[in-house]
C-alpha cells in the first residue's frame, strides 16, 4: 500500500518534471516566422535528453535509487539536487546502522534519518532502510562488551524494534539482514549466529514485521549476482524461510562489480529463480570499480556491466529497484582508498560529469519505457 502510495507519488512528480523539463525545452529556440514554420519540415522525434532518470523508469514500474549520504546532503546544493530530481528512491547509506543509531548504549539518535525521511517525503520518493542486522558498523559498546545470549537476543530484538517503530508508516523497505552468508553460501560467521544460532534471521524478520506490518522485508546479500554456491545458498534460505512463513518479502543484491572480474552474465537467470519463489528482488547497491586510471574503454566496459545490472531487473517479474550506492565518485565509498588502485566507479565522476554509464542507463531505461507504450512518448 505504502509502495503503491510512493510509486504513485513518484509517477506524479515525475509527469510535473517531465511538463517543466520537457515543454519548455521542446520550444523553438530561434524565433520563427509562421511561414517558415509552414515550410520548415517535421522536428525528429526528440530523444527526451533532460528527463530525469525517475521519469523514465517510472513507466517500466521500476524505483530507481541512489544511496545517501547524510554528511553532504544538507549542505551540497548540486548533490542534493540530484538527490531530489533524478532518484525515486533513496537508501541511508549510513544514517540508519545501528553504530549511527545508538552510539551510547540506550541513547537513540535518528536524527540523521528522521533528516533523510523528511527529504525523501518532500520529492516524493520511497526510503529504503538500510540496515538492521549485520555484523559491521556495529557501536563499540555492543563489540566490546560482555554480554550473555540472553543479554544479546534481548539487544538485537531490541534494536530492530526500537528502529522499525521509530519509522512506521515512513519507511517503505527494511534491509532486515545484511549479509549473511560466507562466500560457499554456509552461514556467515558473525557474532548472532555464534549467540543465538541461525535462527536469528528468522526472528529478525519477525520483529521487524511486528514493529512495522506495512513494511516491506528485505533480506541484502553481498556477491550474489551470479549463480554459484553462495546464491544457491541465499536460494535455500529464502525457500527455507518462506517455508517457515516468516515475513519476508524480498532479496536485495547488492551488485558491487569489479571491471576486471567477469561480468555477472547469470544474473537474469538468477533473479527469476529468486522471483519464483514469490518474492522481490531489488539491485540494492550497484557501482562497477575499475582499475585506475579510467580510460574510454574502461568507461565503456563500465557501462555495459551496468547496462547488464539494469536489463536483468527490467526482464525480472517482481524485480522493483534498481539503486546505486552513491552516484558521483565525489562521494563514492570507492573513492575513500578502501579497494588499493581501484575507483572510478560511480555513473558520474567527481565533478558531477555524466559517463557513458549514465548515458546507458537512460536509453536502457528508455527501450524499456518505450516498449510498454509509455507517457514519455506521447509527450515527445
Ligand atoms: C558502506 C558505506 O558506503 C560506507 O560509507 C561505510 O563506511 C561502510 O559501509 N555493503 C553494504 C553497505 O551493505 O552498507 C556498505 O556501505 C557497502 C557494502
């Protein structure tokens, strides 16, 4: 329902762009006569260059997000402007980890996301929350306490209630569990399963359900995108837990890709057999890293690994999102020196500078826009 109300939401907002970006723009420029007009012939039909990214995947039904960063949100004009024009979603990069929640022991602090909610409500775009139970970014007085299993169950229950409650009704999709599995799709080892077992994951999803019914329950996994033995396992635990009729509604991918590394060309295969099973899929946090320095054909090998990320969700039943984690290298988690020699790997480059990935993702979004007979070409 509260995706409904957003999507439609976003469809609004994005026709008003589309009437204040494209009408205007779509004007003559030099001022003709209405003789030359009579003669001059037909205007090609005009690709709708300025539309905002929303606009052209509000069409194919498809949310199209960024990750935020609330350090520069409130005070970059350019970079909240983009925020606030092209996306019609947005995930707290960072905002709503439990170490940015509760620092101290018992003080919460959602300052950062009651910010990122707000923001959100005022262009009209869904939120993700990202994210409630993971084994990093964790307060320093969880990681370097003594607790019993008990005492731990009790914070963890805690912590996913406290958090949900707080944004009942405002945020559309939790990330419930992050990251769970190893890389041979066992479980991963984190201090909640050492604590509490495997089955934290199913009461995790539990308490979010019952602090926020409404909500959409995600489960976001790393290195997933291509069908091997940690998306077999990632396979099994949704079966498993739709089985047991926990409340999960969804999978993120997150799809960090790596150029060098080959291209996840089972992807498609792999989101249909994880909507088989009744749930959504989202791409959660895509970027493409490179090798430095980016050259032409680096940048175009970029954009088609996101071409590749954005084509299997359009040609997935069930697949809503498509989110980058970040959209500028200017304020990429990439760029921060965390993978040696590796970078560029965001749609625009430090300078808020479009690349070819940018541009793929337009006409992606376009064909698709254009094959289900959309607004977008009756208003050209
Ligand atoms: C990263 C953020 O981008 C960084 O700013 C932060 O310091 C660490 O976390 N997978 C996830 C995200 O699920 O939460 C991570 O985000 C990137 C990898």
């Amino acid at each position: 329902m509260f995706r409904r109300i957003t999507a439609l939401l976003g469809a609004v907002a994005g026709l008003v762009l589309l009437f204040l970006v494209v009408v205007p723009s779509a004007a003559p420029t030099p001022k003709a006569t209405p003789a030359a007009r009579a003669s001059a012939p037909p205007a090609p039909a005009r690709e709708p260059v300025n539309l905002p990214l929303r606009a052209l995947a509000a069409p194919a039904d498809l949310f199209v997000g960024t990750a935020v960063n609330m350090d520069w949100l409130p005070v970059q004009a350019e970079y909240s402007d983009w925020i606030g024009t092209q996306f019609s979603s947005v995930t707290a990069e960072s905002a709503l980890k439990w170490r940015v929640v509760e620092p101290q022991r018992g003080r919460l602090d959602f300052g950062d996301g009651d910010a990122l909610v707000r923001f959100a409500r005022a262009h009209g775009e869904r939120v993700r929350g990202h994210t409630l139970v993971w084994h990093d970014e964790l307060p320093d007085w969880l990681t370097s306490g003594t607790f019993t299993r008990d005492q731990l169950a009790q914070l963890l229950r805690q912590h996913v209630i406290d958090e949900v409650s707080h944004f009942r009704g405002r945020i559309a999709q939790w990330d419930v569990v992050n990251e769970v599995l190893a890389e041979d799709g066992s479980p991963r080892d984190t201090m909640w399963l050492r604590a509490l077992g495997p089955g934290y994951i199913a009461d995790a999803f539990r308490w979010a359900h019952e602090a926020d019914p409404s909500a959409q329950l995600f489960y976001n996994e790393s290195t997933i995108e291509t069908i091997g033995p940690k998306s077999d396992g990632a396979l099994a635990l949704v079966r498993q837990l739709r089985a047991q009729g926990v409340p999960i509604d969804g999978v993120g991918f997150q799809a960090h890709l790596i150029l060098d590394q080959p291209p996840p060309v089972s992807l498609q295969r792999n989101l249909k057999r994880f909507s088989d099973l009744g749930v959504a899929t989202e791409i959660t946090e895509a970027d493409v890293r490179m090798p430095l320095p980016p050259d032409p054909a680096r940048l175009n090998a970029q954009a088609a690994d996101y071409k590749l990320l954005l084509d299997a969700c359009l040609q997935t039943p069930r697949c809503t999102g498509f989110t980058v984690w970040g959209f500028t290298d200017q304020h990429s988690w990439v760029a921060g020196g965390l993978f040696k020699g590796y970078g560029a790997a965001d749609i625009l480059n430090d300078r808020f500078e479009p690349r070819p990935a940018y541009a793929a993702i337009r006409a992606d979004l376009t064909a698709a826009a254009r094959s289900r007979g959309d607004p977008i070409t009756v208003a050209r």
